[in-house]
C-alpha cells in the first residue's frame, strides 16, 4: 500500500523526456470563469488565472520545440449545441499571453482535426473544441480516446483539477499514446501539486496538524478518518464543527447540522479521542445574512435561536497553541461563512496565523475550492507553502484515492 502511494507520487515530468520535434498533446484546465452565458453576446474570459498558471509547461514545451496541442473541458455543456461552451474565447486569451498564434478548431477530434494536426510545425499551436463536446468524454470511451492519441507522440497532463475523473482527455488518451510508445507524462502544475500535497499522504513531517471546516462534515467523513491516520491531531471548525458538538450532546441553536450524519459523528469522536480538537467559542447570529448581529458564546452555550457561522476568539488562541512545534499544517474547508464579512474573522485570522507558521518554516498546505477562494480573498495566497488549484482531486487525494489521471502517467 505505502510503496505504491511512493510510486503514485514518483511520475515523470516534462523534464524527464525529449519532446523537440514532438506533436505533444496536453491536457490543461482552461475551465474558466466566462463574461456571459449567451452565445449571441461576444464572450470573453473575466479570469485567466488557469491559463495563466499553464504557461509554464505551455512555454516550456514550445521552448524544447514542440508542437502543442491544448484539451481542456468548460463548464459542464450537454451537447455542443451548448455554444457558450466553445473555446473561442479562451483560444483568444490565451494568444494573447503566448504572444504567438492559437489555432481553435470546431471538434475534438475529426477531419478538420486530423489534417490541421498533420501540417503542425515546431512551435505551432493547437485548441481542440470543449473535451465535453464529445459524447465519450466523460464515460473515458476507447473510440475517442484512440482518436485524441492518434493525433501526438507524448501525452502530458497538466490539469491536476480534473485528475480525479477517468475520462477519454484525462486517462484513455494517455493510455493510447503509451500503448503506442509514447511518453504520458505530468506537466509543472501537477508535479507541484503531487509534490505538495504527495508528501502530505505518503511521508508527512510530524507534528503534523490538520485543520478542517467547511459547510457538510458529510463530504468529508472519508477524509477525517484518512486524516486520522496520517495526522497527529485535527482542529475542527466551521460548520462541521457543530454537527461534532451535537454529536457530544450540546446544544447547536439553530446552527446548520447533519442529522444524518451525527452517528458517523460519534464514530470519528471515539475513534479520535484528545486528537479531534473541537471550537470554544464560537461567533453566533439570529440569521444568516450579511447583516445579522454577531455575538460571542462559549461553544457549550449556543442560544436556542442562534446559529454558529464562526469560530470565535479563544478557539483561535487555542488552534494556534496546538499549531506551535508543528512541521506541516494541511488546511481544509473556512472556519466560518467568510463569504459574508461579519463571519470571515475566524477563517481570516487562520489564514493569518498560517502566514506567520510559514515564515517560521513550516509547511502550509490548503485543499478544497472555497478554502483557496477565502485565502485569495484574504490576499494571503502567495504566503502559503502550497494552494492546491484542484478543489476535488486534492480531497480525494487527501483522503488517499489513487486518482486514475495521475495513476497513468508513467513512474520515474
Ligand atoms: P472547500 O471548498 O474548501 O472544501 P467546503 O465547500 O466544504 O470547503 O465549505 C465551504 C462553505 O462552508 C462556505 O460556503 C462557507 O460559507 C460554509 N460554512 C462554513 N462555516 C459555516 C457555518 N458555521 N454555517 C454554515 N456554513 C458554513
Ligand atoms: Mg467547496
């Protein structure tokens, strides 16, 4: 089990092979946020942090002489009737951060695919149309993931984001190149990524302390019990929290719980012990909304019509002295409802305190979409050892699934 975790995170990089001359084809998350979701206005992207964070292994594949030619999903289009899903902006985008020519065709793959790739010279790029236009993509179907390898010698994977998900762009493509001979190998981003978050699951430092929060305890019971097992201690916050102190027989107000989940609760309670670190105090409302008055309680002592949205000022106190010695922290999911900014302190002052760990050396790691979205917010993202870009993947990864995107890639 452990060796093959090692051997998970052991994969060939870009580095590791000869791609001058090559038709590389590589699959990268250009899932962007779009200006309208009508094909009849001029579409534009209105954030290119995605294509931006690819243009590291894009440069450096043009640089070694390749020929590229780009794959990405956007959105989750039914049919390719759904055109606000087209490429075409993206396409424009990224020429523009290029500075060099991008070719978008109008399949995934096809005829006008198949004779655009054979004239492709050194340098040259290519967008394929939305991974998703095409029926077998998401059922990872051998036709087209056939067609997709047909078209390169060198399959590189740089979409850590979609890693969890065996699809034709993100598994069978890779499967059919090295069935050919071909290299499948991992891009920058997603070599970072296995870097940072690899450690996490298969050699931690120690003390290590994971810190988790977030709306559903639900979603994350799998990853709590692999934490468990490769944490020294968990601090919970959030609104996990209060379906755990429901479990242990408080009363949570009005506060969001999982009634369904409080059995598997008490489970992880048991299992835990001293290790599950619960709140103190916590910053309760009379309603969720922006503008509802915030006040101060002991975590045993929510009121009866109130519900917790924060984690208040002594839980951070005590989070931050079971922190101190601690070699790697992994963060998951806000300490509070950080989107409205009454309750974002719980969530904005971890964050805070983090930054200070990471100047004292020790590794900080955050996972899950709205984590990473609330550190941005924060403006603290660039203190941070390590943002995972891939909401889901880097839970599942946490939780220590083998993802099929990365499993393929071909080990050092
Ligand atoms: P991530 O995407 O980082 O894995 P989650 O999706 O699990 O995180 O949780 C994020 C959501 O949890 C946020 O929308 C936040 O508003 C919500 N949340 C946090 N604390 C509470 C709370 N006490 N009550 C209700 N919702 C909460
Ligand atoms: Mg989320």
């Amino acid at each position: 089990m452990l060796k093959m975790k090692g051997e998970r995170m052991n994969k060939k990089t870009i580095r590791d092979i000869d791609v001058n001359g090559k038709k590389v084809l590589v699959r990268v998350d250009f899932n962007v946020p779009l200006s309208s979701k009508d094909p009849q206005d001029s579409i534009t992207v209105t954030d290119d942090l995605r294509i931006q964070a690819a243009l590291p292994t894009l440069s450096y594949l043009l640089e070694h002489g390749a020929a590229l030619i780009l794959c990405s999903h956007l959105g989750r289009p039914k049919s390719p009737a759904d055109k606000q899903y087209a490429m075409g902006p993206v396409a424009t985008r990224l020429s523009v951060l290029l500075a060099r020519p991008v070719t978008k065709l109008d399949e995934v793959v096809g005829d006008q695919v198949t004779t655009a790739v054979a004239a492709m010279k050194p340098g040259d790029v290519i967008l394929l149309e939305n991974t998703r236009f095409a029926a077998g993509e998401t059922k990872n179907d051998p036709e087209l993931s056939q067609k997709l390898g047909a078209l390169a010698d060198i399959y590189v994977n740089d979409a850590f984001g979609s890693a969890h998900r065996a699809h034709a762009s993100t598994e069978g493509a890779a499967r059919a190149i090295q069935s050919k001979g071909g290299a499948a190998v991992a891009g920058f981003l997603m070599e970072k990524e296995l870097n940072a978050l690899g450690t996490a699951v298969s050699n931690p430092p120690h003390p290590y302390v994971a810190i988790m929060g977030g709306a559903k305890i639900s979603d994350k019971i799998k990853l709590i019990e692999n934490l468990l097992n490769t944490a020294d201690k968990i601090l919970i916050g959030g609104g996990m929290a209060n379906t755990f102190l429901k479990a242990k027989g408080q009363e949570v107000g009005t506060s969001l719980i999982e009634a369904d989940a409080l059995p598997e609760a008490k489970r992880l309670l048991e299992l835990a012990g001293e290790r599950l670190i619960l709140p103190q105090d916590l910053v309760v409302a009379d309603k969720f909304a922006a503008d509802a008055a915030a006040k101060v309680v002991p975590a045993w002592g929510i009121p009866a019509h109130q519900m917790a949205l924060d984690v208040g000022p002594d839980t951070l106190e005590h989070f931050n002295q079971e922190l101190q010695g601690a070699q790697l922290v992994v963060w998951n999911g806000p300490m509070g409802v950080f989107e409205f900014d009454r309750f974002a302190e719980g969530t904005n002052n971890l964050a805070k305190l983090l930054a200070q760990l990471v100047n004292m050396g020790v590794q900080v790691i955050i996972g899950g979409g709205d984590s990473a979205a609330a550190v941005m917010k924060a403006g603290l993202a660039d203190k941070m050892t390590h943002i995972s870009t891939g909401g889901g993947a880097s839970l599942e990864l946490l939780e220590g699934k083998v993802l099929p995107g990365i499993a393929v890639l071909d080990n050092k």
